[in-house]
C-alpha cells in the first residue's frame, strides 16, 4: 500500500478516534474511510483478509457501531458516539436525548462494545474466496498444502437448513456468552451488539428461526439490551431485559 493511501486512511479514522459526534455523522465519517480502503491499492482484498489494524477496527467495530446507530437513531431518539480505539472494556460511548429517551426512560448515558460471531472456518472461506473465487460451503473447508504452498480444500457436505440454523445458534449463544461472563465487567448501560458472518444464505424465514432457537438462551451478564444483526441481508432483533429477571423480550 502506497504511503500516500495509508495516511489519508489514517487521517479519516483521527476524524473519528476519540471524538463525539453526532450518529450520522459518524457513520457517514466511516463510510467515507471504507470507500477510501475500498478503492486504494489491494483494497477489496484487505477488506476481505481484514489485512492490518485499520481495517480490523473499520470493520469489525466501527461498522458494526454503524448498524447500532442507524437502526436507533430516529425521531425523539438522537444519539452522539464517541467510539474508541483503546484498549478501554468498550468500543464506545453514547450520549442519547429527545422525547423518546425521557418517555421510555432510555439511558441518556450508556456504553457500547461490539463483538462477532462466525463458524470457525470462516478465515478459511475468505482466504479461499481470495484465492479461487468460491467455495462449496464452510464445514467442507481444510488448509492443505501442495508443492510446498499452503492452500485451502473446499469439499461439497450434505446439510440441511435446519442443521446449520442449529449450529449456527450454538455458535452465536457462545458468543455471547463469551462477552456476558466476562471478568471484569462492563459499565452500567452498556449494550452488545453482536454482528453475525452467518453460516448460509439465510432468508427471513430461517433468521426467524435462528432467533427462536436463541432467545431461551440468551444471557445478559451486565448488559441491558443485546442487539444481534446479519451484515448480509440486513436481519437484526433487539433482546432486552424483562422488568422480571433476566428472561429474553425480543423487540
């Protein structure tokens, strides 16, 4: 990457680093530093590899904090973010006002951390997608390695759509989980939002199901709402506390 490139990215994400700002104008701040990534040198491939810090963070935080916003920002509902790329227990901080924040009693001060949940041969789908274009699906995936170079097997398996929504339930209950235990906590007001790299094309019909299969399972630890969306076809459900314990309201 030209070093040209590699500071205007730089630059575009110091607009955004550690500065609270109105939500849209934070998303459209991190949309113009994807396009930026996007159309440099190796972009869609450092998008895709998730090649250096930058593009970690552009993508496995700061446009995740872009659904969050986007989906919540309305009328009688304004947020500003100030996200982060510390070290820090969360990804952000939001400050939240309007008429909906006062009537609903939403927290005019709460607290963000983003976190994923994919199969665990989602990097090798990607490596291979980069190398040859396509795979058969995500279980028939193996690194091998021929005259010396490492690559990726893609093997056809049989499953059912009902098998994957199962499997890709267990995967995103651990995930949670994973964020819901952890020591030490996070602060009060915090929400988790969970972007899901799914295991299959999945319609409305099959996320519903998906949704149904986790929503007697999900934990809150310390958090008040998790919000679990798909980055493909724009899925998403709201869990939220119920005024009893910690049952699972989905919204």
């Amino acid at each position: 990457m030209s070093e040209g490139y590699e500071s205007q990215e730089y630059a575009l994400l110091g607009e955004i680093d550690g500065q609270e700002l109105d939500g849209l104008v934070f998303c459209a701040k991190a949309y113009q530093l994807f396009e930026a990534v996007r159309n440099g040198p190796d972009g869609v491939t450092r998008l895709r590899m998730l090649r250096g810090p930058l593009v970690g963070r552009l993508v496995e935080e700061v446009l995740p904090m872009c659904r969050y916003i986007q989906e919540h920002y309305r009328a009688g509902r304004y947020l500003s973010v100030k996200w982060l790329s510390g070290s820090q227990s969360f990804d952000a901080m939001l400050t939240q006002r309007g008429a909906l924040v006062d009537n609903l009693e939403i927290p005019p001060q709460a607290h963000v951390e983003v976190t994923s949940a994919m199969h665990a041969n989602e990097y090798l789908m990607r490596e291979a997608l980069e190398q040859q274009g396509w795979v058969y699906g995500l279980n028939g995936l193996k690194r091998v390695v021929v005259d010396g170079v490492k690559t990726v097997e893609s093997h056809a398996v049989a499953e059912t759509i009902d098998g994957q929504i199962r499997e890709f339930a267990d995967i995103l209950v651990k995930a949670i989980q994973k964020k819901t235990t952890k020591v030490p906590s996070y602060p009060q007001f915090s929400t988790l939002v969970v972007r899901c790299l799914l295991n299959t094309l999945y319609a409305a019909a099959e996320w519903n199901a998906l949704m149904d299969l986790i929503k007697n399972r999900v934990t809150f630890g310390p958090f008040l709402e998790i919000y679990v969306y798909d980055e493909v076809f724009h899925h998403s459900q709201l869990f939220k506390r119920s005024w009893i314990g910690d049952d699972a309201i989905a919204l």
